[in-house]
C-alpha cells in the first residue's frame, strides 16, 4: 500500500474531506469552518491519499495570537478506520507541522479529548506537551488538553 501525503489542492478535495470529519470527530462543523480553515490556510493543511482515494486529512491554519507569537493551529485530524495504525495520522501531522514552521510558527497547539489515546500518542510523539487542562471542553461534556508545541 502506498500513502501520498500531500497538501490541500483545491475545493475538489472538500466532499472527501468534510465527509471523513463528520465520520470521524465527536463535534459537527459546518462548510464556513472548513472554509474558513482551507481558503486561507490550505497550504498548511494536508491529505493522505491510497489509490486515488482520501483516507486521511489534518486541517490548520497560522496566525498572530493577542499580538504575541505566531500561533499554528491544528483543527481537524482523522483518519479513516481501514488505514488506523499504519503511521498515516502521524505522517500528515507531521507535514503539517513543517509547513506551518516553514512558514514562520513561533508555536503550535491543539486540543484533544483526555480520553484520546491514538490523537495524544501522536502529538506527543511529536514533542507536543499538556500545557493546559480544559474541563468540560466539548460539547459533549467531555474533557480536553490543549497541547502545545513551542518552536522557537
Ligand atoms: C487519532 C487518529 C487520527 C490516529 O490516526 P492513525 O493513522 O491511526 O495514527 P498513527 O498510525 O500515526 O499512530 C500513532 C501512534 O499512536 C498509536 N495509536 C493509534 N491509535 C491508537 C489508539 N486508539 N489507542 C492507543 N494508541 C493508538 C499507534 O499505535 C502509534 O503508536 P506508535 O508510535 O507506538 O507506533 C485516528 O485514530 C482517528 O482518526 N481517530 C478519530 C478522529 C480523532 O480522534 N481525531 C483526533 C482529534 S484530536
């Protein structure tokens, strides 16, 4: 099986994209957030593609936090439960990652559920630290950790 990663293209990745979120994660968005997110930030945000089809997206966005650093973020990552635990959802983070520190991050962070081992395992491996306890974060009631990345 061969994985591309590659960068958002253009609205001809969206159906692929909000169809595997909505499969996926536990809060629903709407098409302005993916907009939001994509029209903007598309280069920072990535897919994962097996034969011809997406199996995996992380979406991101960059910009000034309080006039402080130069804040990443990521908002969305998932990947399809076929292609789990093949290295795939570290693979994009990863990309994502470099683009936005290509393009100038001072620091990243992100929220994950306390109860999501696969998304923490992850982060973590990628030196992200637990910076702050969110309780009840979600709509859900579900608890969060913002985690963060310094890059500088
Ligand atoms: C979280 C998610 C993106 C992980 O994707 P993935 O492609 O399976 O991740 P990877 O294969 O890169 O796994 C990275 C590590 O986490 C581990 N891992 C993955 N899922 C795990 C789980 N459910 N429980 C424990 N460990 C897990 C892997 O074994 C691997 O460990 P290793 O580094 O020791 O080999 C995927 O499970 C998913 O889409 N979940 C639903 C959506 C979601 O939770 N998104 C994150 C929101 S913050």
């Amino acid at each position: 099986m061969s994985v591309e990663i590659r960068p958002y293209r253009d609205e001809n990745d969206l159906p692929a994209i909000q169809k595997l979120m909505a499969a996926h994660l536990s809060e629903p968005y709407s098409i302005y957030t993916y907009r939001y997110f994509l029209v903007t930030w598309g280069k920072l945000s990535h897919v994962a593609v097996v034969e011809g089809e997406v199996v995996g997206a992380v979406i991101c966005r960059l910009a000034r936090h309080k006039r402080g650093p130069l804040r990443g973020y990521i908002g969305m990552l998932a990947v399809s439960e076929d292609h789990r635990k093949k290295g795939i959802g570290t693979m994009l983070v990863k990309a994502s990652v470099e683009a936005m520190k290509e393009a100038g991050a001072d620091e990243i962070v992100l929220e994950a559920e306390t109860s999501n081992l696969g998304a923490l395992r992850i982060y973590e491996s990628l030196g992200f630290l637990r910076d702050k306890l969110l309780e009840r974060y979600y709509l859900s009631g579900v608890s969060a950790w913002r985690l963060k990345l310094w890059l500088k």
